[in-house]
C-alpha cells in the first residue's frame, strides 16, 4: 500500500479540532468503515507535534482528521494504522527524529511515542428466525460485542430488545445481505430455511449456520449441491450448528451456536484450556 503524506502540516486544510475529530469518527462508526486513532503520549526535545495531539486514519492509509506530525513520522503512523486494522491490535510505535539512518528519515532533534488504536465496526450477527432459540442468539450475541439483525416476519420487537434492526417484512429476504465478517444463523425451523441459505451462499458472508437435526441438515446441503454450490462454498456453512455441547434447551442451543461463532471469531480450537495446560506442564522428575 502507498501511504500518501501530503498536506503533512497544522493547515493542510484537514480537521484538526477536537470536536472535528469526534465529528469524523462517529460518521467513519455510522457507515461502518474500519479507522485507526493515533494519539501522541509522549515527546522529547525538538517535535512538531505535542503531546495529546490526534489523527485519525482511514482505512486506505490516509489521515482523514487530525495531525500527529509531518513527512515520514506520519508515513510510519501510517502504516501501523494499517497494521492494527487487519490485525485488530493496538500498539505503541516509537519515533525517533533525530536519526536519519535508523529512524524516520527526517532529524529534527527530538523522539515521540505514539499509541495506535484501531476501530473496527462490529460484526453483524444476522438471525433469521423467531422463537426461543432467535430470542437467546440475539440477547447472548449482543453480550459478546455483536451487532443484531433479526430478519423474520413474525419478530416482535419487546422480545428482541438488544436488536439494532428488526426486519419484519423481508418476506423473501432481500434485505439480508450480509458482510465477509459477519455472521447469519439461520433458525426459521425449516420454514424455506434452504432458500435463504441459498441467498447467503450468494453473499460474502463467511459463516452460515443452520439450526436443525443432523437429518434436516443433510437435506439442505444436499438442495444447495443440487443449485450448483460446490463444496468450497458449502464450506461455509455450518449445518448442524453449535459446538458439541450436548445442548438440549433452547439456550443451550443457542449458546453451543455462540461458542462456535466466538471460536472462529478468535482462531479458538475448541479444546480444554485445561488439557492444554496440562500438557505444558514438565513432567515430574522420577528418582
């Protein structure tokens, strides 16, 4: 990627107030786009930025607000933004302007420390479906940090209160359309569950999971194969849904559903910490 450093000063003309900068985060939040915020913490000796000041970068690698330094610190800025974006992590980077060998190209005399903290738009958990089983996915799933859109026309709003958006004329799910990170359950208890999962395959969507019997479940797979999915495609469904949690209630349904959504979510193996730790415990000396 190529970082752009025009206009690197005070009045290049981009917002640099902090009510500017507030202003363009919460409209980066509202159109859902991912965004980095780079703060100065600390500065010593000759520095054109001082402590406190703020920039915020978009998701091309560009400041959009801001300004935290001019030339190749906001270049290095720059690039850690990206970084903690596709990495989801935040981090201090250490400046060093007084070396222009080993540091950022531009001496000036001084050092600063800068800490990058990226913000990304919460994953969707698209529920198509009502009942016990929706209700639970949509109070657990908010708890886990993720935005709730139930789709079904028989939802009524009092049941889902966590719901950001409650669709309840999608008859044939033309507003279900959701992202590469997000995530659909499909829980209409076979009513033209084949159907929407067909509309999911369409999408970007990387997981899609269908609450249903080991039976139904082949069914399904078995119409999509039929529509021309091959099974690379089919690899991102997830049918029976859930971890094996020998679940029974429909809580317990969704929670088996949820532990598998946070095991992809974090790169989880679904395997005992305990075991785990227990196999990196050194094995007893025998005298």
């Amino acid at each position: 990627m190529t970082i752009s450093t025009e206009g690197a000063s005070e009045t290049s003309g981009r917002p640099g107030a902090a009510g500017d900068i507030l202003e363009v985060m919460l409209g980066l939040r509202r159109a859902k786009q991912p965004f980095a915020l780079a703060t100065v913490i600390e500065t010593a000796g000759s520095v054109s930025a001082k402590t406190g000041a703020k920039a915020v970068i978009g998701r091309d690698g560009r400041v959009v607000a801001g300004w935290v330094g001019g030339g190749c610190a906001e270049a290095t800025v720059c690039h850690a933004a990206v970084d903690g974006m596709a990495s989801g992590e935040s981090q201090v980077i250490e400046l060093d302007l007084d070396d222009e060998v080993l540091g950022t190209g531009m001496p000036c005399g001084g050092s600063m420390r800068v800490y990058v903290e990226p913000v990304l738009p919460k994953p969707r958990l698209w529920i198509l479906g009502h009942g016990r089983v929706a209700e639970s996915l949509c109070a657990m799933g908010a708890m886990m940090g993720l935005e709730i859109v139930v789709d079904d026309l028989m939802a009524e709003p009092e049941r889902y209160p966590a719901a950001s958006l409650l669709l309840t004329d999608d008859l044939t799910y033309d507003r279900l359309e959701p992202g590469a990170g997000d995530y659909v359950v499909v829980a209409t208890q076979h009513k033209g569950d084949h159907q929407s999962m067909e509309r999911c395959l369409r999408s970007d969507v990387g997981y899609i999971a269908l609450i249903a019997s080991r039976k139904r479940s082949r069914l399904v797979l078995d119409y999509l194969r039929d529509q021309g999915f091959g099974e690379a495609e089919l690899a991102r469904v997830y049918a029976p849904a859930g971890l094996d949690l020998r679940a029974r209630s429909p809580e317990e349904i969704a929670l088996s559903t949820l532990s598998e959504i946070v095991m992809l979510r974090r790169d989880g193996t679904g395997a005992h910490r305990r075991d785990a730790m227990r196999a990196a415990r050194p094995a007893p000396v025998v005298a």
